[in-house]
C-alpha cells in the first residue's frame, strides 16, 4: 500500500480482489507513540471503502505484567533488547540462546547490560509470552482479514514474528506484512 495506489498523491486504492478487503495493522509500540500513524493509516483505508482494524498488543501484554515491569523491561531496560530475547525463546526455543547465555553473555555486560534487580521482568516475561500469543492470536477472528500488518520498532520484532506464524499456520490465504523503523 505505502508505494502504490493509495499512498499520499495517489488518487486511490485498486481493490486487489473483487471483495472488500479487510485490513489489520498490529501495533506493538512500547513507548505508545504510533497510535497517530495507525490511526492515520486506517482512516485512509477506509476512506477508499477498505475496512480496517487496529489492534495494539502491546496494551495486552502490559496486563501480563504489572505496568512499571512493562515500562523497565520495554523502555527503561532498552539496550540489550530483552523483549527480542523474550520472544526468541518462543520461536526458536532454545537453539541459539538459553538463560544462562543471555544473562552471561548479554545482561552481565557493564555497558550493554541490565541490572540485577530487574532480570526477574525478563524472566517473568518469558513465562507469560505463550500465554500471551494464545489469547492475541485465539481473540481475534484472522479469517475476517486480507492482509495483516505489523509495525515493528525494536523489542517487537520476535513477537510480530511469533503472532505472524501462527496466523500463517492457521490462515495461510492471508497477505502478512511487517514493517516499521526497523
């Protein structure tokens, strides 16, 4: 959509089927700075009579944690890209990273790393990550879409990923798009 009809100076969108298309954006952002751009991007869908949604997740896996658990391992704790790992563990299992390496070689670095007392968020986010894609991805009817979506910036990646897979695996007919800062 972004380079063809339908973009900004375009006159409009050129339907790709003969149904209306639904469109889902999954907006990830930690930092709650996107909604505008997600916003903007739905009312100009349907302003071209494609319906869409926006859904953000991110609100969701709050809830997982407590608030400020959220705000240090997503904000706070940026640099050594914990959620990235969170989520990693969840697509790949174990294969390239376990605890003990990510706390050795990644959260112990003095420069890049996290401090003690808030690793505990890391691991706790990594229990609840399944349940989390469980109940984003089974709260949601993927059937009724066309195309999915996902903005990534950092620490959203992983998850998109994750989400992605399972909509690929039960829906195959639908169009998924990642895309972001990153």
């Amino acid at each position: 959509l972004m380079n063809g009809p339908g973009y900004p100076g375009s006159s409009r969108v050129v339907p790709m089927a003969e149904r209306p298309h639904h469109v889902l954006v999954v907006d990830d952002d930690p930092k709650f700075r996107a909604y505008t751009t997600q916003g903007l991007l739905q009312a100009g869908l349907r302003q071209q009579g494609i319906p869409a949604d926006t859904k953000y997740f991110n609100l969701t896996f709050e809830r997982f944690l407590s608030r400020e658990e959220y705000r240090r391992l997503a904000i706070t704790n940026m640099t050594p890209l914990a959620g990235e790992w969170v989520f990693s563990q969840v697509y790949f299992g174990e294969r390239f990273s376990t605890w003990q390496s990510f706390d050795e070689e990644v959260l112990d670095d003095p420069v890049w790393g996290m401090a003690a007392e808030d690793r505990g968020i890391v691991r706790r986010a990594r229990a609840v990550a399944p349940q989390f894609l469980r109940l984003a991805f089974e709260s949601n009817d993927w059937s009724r879409y066309d195309l999915v979506g996902f903005t990534s910036t950092f620490q959203q990646t992983m998850a998109s990923l994750c989400l992605a897979r399972m909509i690929r695996e039960r829906h195959p007919q639908i169009r998924i798009a990642l895309g972001g800062a990153n």
